[in-house]
C-alpha cells in the first residue's frame, strides 16, 4: 500500500457551541480531561491511533461510537468532545457545533489518500481525488 498525503492539520477539539470551553481561543489536553471524549470505531477491535497517542486511555470518559451522525448528537447535547482537523464542511454542517485549536505540539493530523503499489487509478478515483485537493486547498 501507498499513502498519499494532501495535507496536514493542527488538531482541533470539536464542542457544542455554548461548551464551557468555548471561552478560550485554545485548549490544552489538561483542558479537556474533565469532559467526556467521543470517538468513532469502525469495527469492534479497531485501534484509534490517534487515542493511543494522546494517551487518552488516561482519561476516565471515553464515548466510543460507530456512526458519526451519533457523535455529532453526542456533542451537540452534552459537554462530549471530539478531536479532529478542525475543518466542519459547512454544506453538511450546522453552526451548533465550533472548533477549537489544541494548543499544546502534539503531532498532527494527515490527511491523505491511500491506494495499493502497482495499481493504477481509474478516472473517477482521479476526479475524487483532485475534488479533495480543491477543498483542501481552499480551507
């Protein structure tokens, strides 16, 4: 497999709009132990890499969901976070929920693409493609 990157991004906390946290231009980790973390699970024994390297199994709140229409609700009716790239695609989105940056230099998030070595791309993944160029040039 190849992984082809298109851009990286400073994580950002995702919290409903009136969250507590939402007075502060940024978070720490320190910041957020206190509120429950959610995260998406695709499969039952997946790994979230991201989870292991902030070591959030520290943490005594953990949400972990498999749909993201889920996580969403969760945040916007409780003090739940999520941690992300920050960007919200505002045609799918509401203003209910904001981000904010985590201040702290913790790695971060690389978005990308990835496609097994030898094998060529057909048009439509080469349109898809360019589609999430476009848009992630423009955030």
């Amino acid at each position: 497999m190849e992984f082809f990157s298109l851009k990286k991004f400073n994580p950002h906390v995702f919290v409903r709009k009136n969250h507590p946290l939402t007075k502060y231009k940024n978070v720490t980790m320190e910041d957020l132990k206190d509120y429950p973390a959610v995260f998406f699970e695709q499969e039952v024994n997946a790994v979230n890499f991201y989870e292991e390297l902030l070591n959030l199994k520290s943490y005594t709140q953990i949400i972990k969901v498999t749909d993201r229409g889920t996580i969403y609700n969760i945040i916007q009716h409780t003090d739940a976070y999520n941690i992300g790239t920050g960007n919200i695609v505002k045609e799918i989105g509401n203003d209910s929920i904001v981000t904010i940056p985590i201040s702290e230099n913790i790695p971060k998030i690389d978005v990308g693409w990835i496609k097994l070595k030898n094998v060529s791309l057909d048009k439509n993944m080469k349109f898809f493609i360019n589609v999430c160029k476009n848009y992630l040039k423009s955030e």
